[in-house]
C-alpha cells in the first residue's frame, strides 16, 4: 500500500485523543487580541492570517498548542510550529483558555472567497485527483471534496481559506519550514511533489471551495 496512504490511515487511528472540553461562549470573551489580525469572528481581512471561523475544534487546539511550544524561548528546535506574529502571545493562556478559543472560532462561519477561473481546472485535477504517478493522492481524502475536512482526525477545513495563507503554508511544508505535520510528515511529503504552479492553483481553488 502507498505509504502516505498508510500513514494517514495510521494518523486516523491516532489522533482521537483526549483533550480539554473548549466552551464557544467563554472563549468569545478571550479571543480579543486575536481580532486583529484574524477578525473578530475569525474571518480574517488580511490575506497572509489564515481564516479561523469555521475551522475544525481539535485542529485548532493542536494548533494553538502548537504555536505556544514553538514560541517558548526553551523550544528545541523543531518543537512546535514557530510564527513571529504570535510569538509569546499564548504564553498566558492554560489549555483550557485555548480550548474555548478553539471552540468559539469552530462555532463561526467561514466566509467565501473566488478562485481564479484561469486557475480552476488546474487546482480541482490536483485537489480530486492528487499526482497518482508521483505517490501523491488527492487532497479530498483528508480535507473531504468540500474542503470541510475530517474532524476526529483533526484534519483541517480548508474551504474558503486565503489563498496568500495557502501558498505560504504548502510552500513552507515543502521546504521543510512548517513541520507541526507529525512523525507521519504527511504535509511535508505531499508538498514535496508539488511546483509553484501546482501549489498556486491548489490554493486559488481551495479559497473559492465550499
């Protein structure tokens, strides 16, 4: 069997994990500094900060949990997932904190935006149908053929997402600069089979999906 196909497999079976209950109603009260560059109900106005509203719950936890590891000034390196903008911004927050923040942002909608038409045909072959002569399966397999992704894989919804935030996060997998992907590396696989054209147009058409 492919052995990206394996490790998702693998990764499914994984990553049901416990974790702290979020309250969507309480973590609207704590996500005000986060407005600014992600806007106040997670559609975020500015190109490069990714979309959070209707993001999935555990992938956002991950992610927040994430950021704040790679941000500590003790981090080894490759601990965590590191991003200036954010760096030390968690640092006050327990898990609980970032579980109810996890869940008010799950709990709004995503906005959608427009694919580039010259683009389309180009990003729907690679999101449905991946780069089989390359070992690189479709994307539908984990983020589903609407973009909503899998949430009790923590898979991420990436219908709607900016497309700026897109190409940086499949170019920065690909060199080796994103790697909060797991033992697994499935993004970093995957993104390694991909040019600049191929990760253009998967990210123009993912941000007119939904």
């Amino acid at each position: 069997m492919n052995k990206v196909l394996v490790s998702l497999l693998l990764t499914l079976g994984i990553t049901g994990m416990a974790h702290a209950a979020g309250d969507a109603q309480a973590g609207q009260g704590k996500v005000a500094v986060c407005g600014a560059c992600h806007g106040a109900d997670g559609n975020s106005p500015l190109p490069n900060f990714p979309k959070l509203a209707g993001q999935g719950e555990k992938y956002l936890l991950k992610q927040l949990k994430d950021i704040k590891a790679g941000s500590s000034p003790t981090a080894a390196p490759g601990t965590g997932r590191k991003i200036l903008e954010m760096t030390a911004m968690l640092d006050s927050y327990n898990d609980q904190d970032l579980a109810d923040i996890a869940a008010y942002f799950a709990s709004q909608n995503v906005t959608v935006g427009f694919a580039d038409p010259a683009l389309v045909e180009h990003g729907e072959r690679l999101f449905r149908g991946g780069k089989l002569e390359l070992g690189m399966p479709a994307c539908t397999g984990c983020h589903a053929p609407n973009g909503v992704g899998i949430e009790a894989a923590a898979y991420p919804h990436l219908g709607g997402q900016h497309a700026t935030y897109t190409i940086k996060q499949l170019t920065d997998f690909r060199e080796g600069n994103r790697t909060n992907d797991g033992d697994a590396q499935i993004m970093r696989t995957i993104a390694a089979k991909l040019s600049n054209k191929d990760i253009e147009a998967l990210a123009s058409y993912i941000q007119g999906l939904h």
